[in-house]
C-alpha cells in the first residue's frame, strides 16, 4: 500500500470511531515504516487522540508512550517530528489517566524541544495543575509565567481555574479571577458561567446563582440544560420548589427539553415537601412530554408514599411500573419492605422479600437491617437472629447496624448470654461496634451487676477509638450507683468533664433518682452538692424522690435546703 493510501486509510479508520488498540497500533507502525517520505505529524497526532479515547485506555499508557518516543528517537523528517498538539494531547491524556506528574515531564520535553507555546497546551499544563490541587501554582502560571513563554491568557485558561476552585468549594477566590479575567478585556463564556453557577449551588447560595443567570443571559450566553438543571438542583435542595417548577416552564420555553434527571430533581423535591399530588402530576407530564420515568423516578413517589402511610397508592404505582416494563430495583423492594414493616405488616413485608429473591434480585444490606430490625422491635429476636444468618449464608455483607438490632433486642429481654454471644459473634467477623453497641452491651452487664465488666468494656471502646458518648457514660454512672461506690461516680464524673463532655441534668436527673430508689441518701447529697457547684438544678422527677427519702429520714434541713434552691428555680 502507498503512502497516500496508508494516510487516507488512518484519516479514515480515526474518524469511524470503531478503530481498536490493536489496529491503531499497526497503523503507528505502519506510518513509522513509510520509506522515502514521513508521514505528517498530522496522523501521529490522530492515532494519539483516538488510543486517549480508547475505553480502558489507561491500561496502555506505557505502549502509548513508547510509542511518542519512537518518534523523537528516530531520525525522522522534520515534518514527522512531533508538534505542540502531539505535546498537548499527551499531556491531556496523562491528566485523564491520573499521571499528571508524567504530564509536568512531557510538558518539560516541549520545552527544552524548543516549541512555541500556545494556549492549547498551557490549558493542559493548567487542567494537569489543577488536578493536582496545585491550583496556585495554576493561577501564578497564568498571571506571570504564560506570558513569558509568549502566550496570552485566554477565557479558556481562566475558566480552568475558575472551574477547579468552584469545585473545591472556594467560589469568592473563583469571582476574583474572574474580576482579573475581565479586568484583562476577556468575557465569560458558558462553561466560566457554569463552573460559577455550580460552585454557588454547593455552597447554597441559590440567590446569586440565579442573578448569576440573569447576567449570562444579559451578555448573550444563554443556559444550557445542564446550567438550568444545576440551578432547578439547587432551587429544590433550598426547598423553593415553586421557583424550581417555575424555571423548568422557562427552560421548555426556551425550546430546551429537560432531562429525567431534571424531573426526578423537581419530584424528589415536591415529595420532600410533602406535595405528593404534585410530584405524581410531575411524573405523568414526563410521559406526556415523552421522557421515560426511571425506575429512580417511580422509587422517590413510592418511598414517598409509604413515609404518609399511604400504602394503597404506593402498590398502584408499582403495579403501574411494572406495566411501563420498568422492572423493580433492590431499592424499590427496600422500600416496600420498610414500608409495611413500619406499618407492622411484616407478613405482607416477607412476601416482597421472597418475590424479589425470586425474580433473582438478591438483598443486601439494607434489606438485612430492615427486617432483622422489624421483628426485633415486634420481641421476635430468635427469628430476627436467624432471619441475620440466612442473609449472610446468602451472601450479604453485615454492618454494625443489624448487630445493634439484635443486641439491643435481647438486652430489653434480659437474655444476657444471647447479648454477649452475639456481640463475640459481631467482633469474629471484624464489625468495629459503634458507640451504640458498646452502651447496649454495657447496659446488659450493668442490669446484671457486672459494673466492673462494663467499665472494662469502657475502656476498650475508649483503646479502639470509639468515642463514649452521654449515654454511656450515664450507664456506668448508674451501675455504680447500683452496686458501686461515691468515689466511683465522682471519678466517672471527672473523666467526662477531661473528654469535654459537661454531665448536665440528663446525666444528674437519673442518678439522683437511682440513689433515692436505692435509699442511698449521703451517696445523693454528694451529687446534689456537685450539681450546685455546677449549676445544674434537678428536676421534679429527680428531686421529688430525694425530698420524700430526706423527710423519711428525718433529715428536716437538707430538705427544706432542696426546697429552696428548686423553688428559687420556678421563681426564675
């Protein structure tokens, strides 16, 4: 084959855009192997762009480089020589792979090869920078160094950054650029406007998204579906629906169609707003507008509907899915699930469970919670514990949530040894408990006397790094009350105020009660007196018991003493 026909056949093959690895590498070699005249760089540059565009073209990254060295270490004509468009799409490429150091070198070789930079690859030396979070190093290569290389700053350079710093969240450094950017005769153009609108959006200033629109549309860039979804995203997330409805009737004005995505964003919305005739009636104009409802859409309505107990609505709409040819998801069955079962129709609620393993949609973990939790909260926890065991012989991955629903479940039965076997069980298949765990466990063992047990425990959440909440230390202040010392509680009382956790009338209130119930009247007075020390006033609950013992005992003055420190807080 000619050489006029090898260049037509890689111009070709290039443009289809079903042109393999494989092949476009006997192309490159092909090319290379031209006798008497070189190849353009041209068709270099081609076969570069489409092995960048290559899926899963990151597993050939060190035959794609190879391949550029070959054109440098050949002697070559100066025509095959590579160009700053072979420099910039490699230095793209290196950023899309990840390897923006790998880009910093090739970047180095254009210069030290001697070409003249221009804003294409500047703007890949900047993406490359910016992916690096290098961003200001990108602002300083902008403003100082690109003009020493003979290259103006465009709207594009800018926007780069522009764009990296709005998606870091630093949107008043983004709107300096850009007051730079315009000091410098250049004018936004729809992406500058769209990186600006986004970044406002996640830091919810929805206000001046909008105005930021208005300004677009001013300077004759009109949105994109994509600005008006960002903005229609934010509106909704902001909870001003109506407004969102109201700029979805301006982008179809407009002649832009919106998206699903855009449509379950205004559903999703109506139905966090408890608007569900609104949301069904968002649904239906998507198929009157011809946009297919997902199988998102249809889950938002539902999980909707359950949330009002409306549980008739919620089955005709997944009868109405399903005849769309819409199949349900794990999550749709997820929600039908927690749906009945926090309606207490758990029987109703096992018939999905088996129909979805039927259709052969495995559950995961959220299925696992849900029912498991159920059947905890109805007593039924030898049935939740196997109900636990048959999803994991089943293939599904355990959390820490599920165990806490069976620990919990059989701590409020008083089965002690089932608490502390399943809690071994829990630890055997490496769940770090949460602080949840840890306070259901202590409690098991205080109720059964084992305070020194629980502080035990205590202290090994404390070594695993697992911070105690109020809650826990409360469990051990009340099992010392129970069978421990004074010294005990001031001592857990101090550790708390060390960790920043100030005991308050939550902590107080119980203890103070605890005591009297137990008649441990001096153990009481030595909290009451701390609690004065501290500020914290018991309640009635708290201070009814104590006054009731202190009268009981004879002890007139300390109680006329709680008197009038309670009575002096109902003056307050």
């Amino acid at each position: 084959m000619g050489l006029r026909r090898l260049e037509l056949l890689v111009q070709e093959r290039c443009r289809s855009g079903t042109l393999t690895f494989q092949e476009a590498l006997q192309l490159f070699h092909r090319l290379l192997a031209a006798k008497n005249r070189a190849p353009p760089i041209l068709l270099f540059n081609n076969l570069f762009t489409a092995f960048a565009r290559m899926k899963n073209s990151n597993n050939y990254y060190v035959t794609i480089f190879s391949l550029f060295d070959s054109l440098t270490e050949t002697p070559r004509f100066s025509r095959s020589l590579p160009n700053v468009f072979t420099y910039t799409i490699l230095m793209g490429y290196c950023t899309q792979i990840n390897q923006p150091a790998l880009g910093f070198i090739y970047f180095g070789r254009f210069i030290k090869a001697g070409l003249r930079a221009d804003a294409f690859i500047c703007s890949a030396l900047l993406k490359a920078l910016c992916s690096e979070n290098r961003i200001h190093d990108a602002v300083n290569f902008v403003l100082n160094k690109m003009r020493k290389l003979a290259c103006t700053p465009n709207v594009v350079s800018y926007s780069i950054i522009i764009d990296a710093l709005c998606k870091k969240g630093e949107v008043s450094k983004a709107f300096r650029l850009l007051d730079q950017m315009r000091l410098e005769g250049l004018v936004p153009d729809v992406f500058t406007y769209s990186s600006l609108i986004l970044g406002l959006h996640v830091t919810g200033e929805i206000k001046r998204a909008e105005e930021l629109m208005q300004q677009m549309v001013s300077t004759g860039h009109y949105p994109d579906v994509v600005n008006y979804g960002t903005l229609i995203n934010g509106l909704c997330k902001n909870g001003e629906i109506e407004k969102a409805e109201e700029l979805l009737h301006v982008m179809s004005s407009q002649g832009l169609q919106p998206t699903v995505v855009t449509y379950n964003t205004l559903v999703d919305g109506f139905c966090k707003k408890g608007l569900l005739d609104k949301a069904v009636e968002k649904l239906q104009c998507m198929v009157s507008a011809g946009i297919e409802p997902t199988v998102v859409t249809y889950n938002t309505v539902m999980d909707a509907f359950y949330k009002e107990r409306e549980t008739r609505k919620a089955e005709v709409l997944l009868h109405v899915m399903k005849s769309r040819g819409i199949l349900p998801n794990v999550r749709t069955y997820n929600i039908l699930i927690d749906g009945l079962c926090k309606m207490n129709k758990l029987e109703k609620a096992w018939k999905f469970v088996d129909e979805m393993v039927s259709k052969g949609i495995m559950p995961n973990t959220v299925t696992c919670n849900i029912t498991v939790d159920a059947l905890c909260k109805k007593g039924d926890v030898d049935k939740a514990e196997k109900q636990l065991y048959h999803m994991l012989d089943q293939g599904v991955t355990p959390d820490v949530f599920v165990y806490t629903s069976v620990i919990n479940g059989y701590s409020k039965l008083g089965y002690w040894k089932d608490t502390t076997r399943v809690f071994k069980d829990m630890l055997d298949r490496g769940i770090q408990p949460d602080e949840f765990v840890y306070s259901s466990m202590m409690d098991s063992m205080c109720k059964q006397g084992r305070t020194e047990d629980a502080e035990k425990l205590f202290d090994l959440m404390v070594r695993k790094g697992v911070k105690p909440n109020v809650v826990s230390y409360g469990i051990l202040l009340l099992g010392h009350a129970n069978d421990g010392t004074v010294v005990d509680v001031m001592n857990i009382l101090d550790r708390m105020q060390l960790c920043h956790v100030a005991p308050d009338h939550l902590i107080y209130n119980p203890l103070l009660i605890r005591y009297a119930k137990n008649r441990k009247v001096n153990e009481a007075m030595c909290v009451l007196s701390r609690m004065k020390q501290e500020g914290v006033k018991p309640d009635v609950a708290a201070s009814s018991p104590l006054l009731e013992l202190l009268l009981n005992m004879g002890r007139v003055d300390d109680a006329r003493d709680l008197i009038d420190w309670t009575s002096t807080e109902n003056d307050d």
